[in-house]
C-alpha cells in the first residue's frame, strides 16, 4: 500500500460559520495503481489533491504515505516527502523560463543534493524517457505546449518518486498534444509508476485503470474503469 487516508475531513472558517471542503475521505492506493479522481469544479478535487500531495494537512483524520503518518509530520519533512516521493504535474507547466529543458529537469535533484554530474544523466535520461532526447538545451519558449508538458513530466519522474500525482494534465493543451501526454501516462504506468490523476474530463479519466468521483466533498466510487 503506497497511500490510504481514513476519515479525512478538511474545513476552513468562513467568518462565524465554517466551509466543509473534504468529508470524511477514505482513499487506498497501492503500488502500480492509475487511478483518476473526477469532479467538477468547486467539488473538491483540488483540495484532495493538495492533501495527498503533501502541499496541506488535513483537519481531520489519517493520511499513511508509506509508513510516515503524514498529519504528524513538521513543514521540514513534508517538503522532503514533496521533493522525494511524489512527482507533480500540473495544467500549467511551471517550468523556468531562463532555464534549458535539461536544467529544469535535473532542478528537484539540486534541491535534493544530487551533485551536478548525477543530475545531468539522470535529468538526460527522463527526457530520453519522454521523447526530447533532441530538445536538451530548448528553453520553455523554444517549446510546444506538448513538449513543455512533457519536460514537466520528465521533471515529475527524474527522482523516482513513489507516487505521480498528475493535476487536469492535459488541460492546457490541444487534442492531439493531450492524446500524447496521455499515452505517455500509460507508458509509465506499464512500466511501473503509480499515478494518481485529477481531472474534471471524462474522457481523461478513462484513461485510467480506476475511476473515483469527488461532489461536495464526498469521495465515492474504485471500481475497474471497462
């Protein structure tokens, strides 16, 4: 089991009354798992995420990553869980428009304390593992939208996390560009990453082995997607 959260709850004050955003989540994930998590907007989903990435703590409740009881950890070891065991993708890109595709790859192993050479080969290895083998020194805006978010994904996987957290990941761009970055998702998954994707599109979340629907901060549903 990479994940399983109990009973989670998060709420935000509001002035005198408070906002119920996640009610009682249960969640399991274990390891080799693609599952999507559908909703709409103001559902929740978002909030979830931000949870199970580490990015906030619950109100309530038990979130195990492994076997670290994550509503017990300090800022400190939170941000080590983010650098080290989960790979995040998101709508927008979030790359760094001074640096090469290269350079923003290898940047969570400078902040891991890789040294330099390691960085380079591991961060040239993910690329290859995309596709951009050709692309190394390309900057951001020498890019595609496809390309930028493959280099985001290379980015997400280059420390070997244990879980790739994938939020509206194709969300930013065209069709054709998101039935890639799609079928690069089920590449990784063959080869063994466990992925967790945020989505509002049906047809995104099919991509998946098992869909999950979030409404009103109410998680339901794990069974097999047909």
């Amino acid at each position: 089991m990479i994940l399983q959260m109990r009973d989670i709850c998060k709420d935000y004050p509001m002035g005198k009354t408070v906002t119920h955003v996640l009610k009682n989540v249960d969640l399991d994930v274990s390891e080799g798992d693609y599952l999507a998590i559908m909703g709409p907007s103001g559902s929740g989903k978002t909030t979830l995420m931000n949870l199970i990435g580490c990015l906030d703590v619950p109100s309530s409740g038990s979130y195990l990553l492994g076997e670290r009881e994550i509503t017990k950890c300090s800022g400190k070891e939170l941000a080590e869980i983010r650098n080290k065991e989960i790979g995040f993708v998101f709508q927008s890109f979030h790359l760094l428009p001074k640096l090469t595709a290269l350079d923003n790859v290898a940047l969570p192993l400078l902040y891991g304390g890789v040294k330099k050479a390691e960085r380079q080969e591991r961060a040239r290895a993910a690329l290859e593992t995309v596709g951009l083998a050709d692309r190394l020194d390309h900057r951001p805006d020498q890019l595609s939208g496809g390309q930028c978010q493959r280099v985001a994904i290379a980015r997400a996987i280059v420390g070997k996390p244990r879980l790739l957290l994938a939020d509206e990941p194709t969300g930013a761009l065209d069709s054709a560009s998101g039935a890639q970055v799609m079928e690069l998702f089920r590449q990784l998954h063959d080869s063994g990453s466990t992925i967790i994707m945020i989505t509002h599109d049906q047809g995104i979340a099919h991509h998946a082995d098992t869909i999950m629907t979030i409404k009103d901060g109410v998680l339901s549903g794990g069974g097999k997607d047909e």
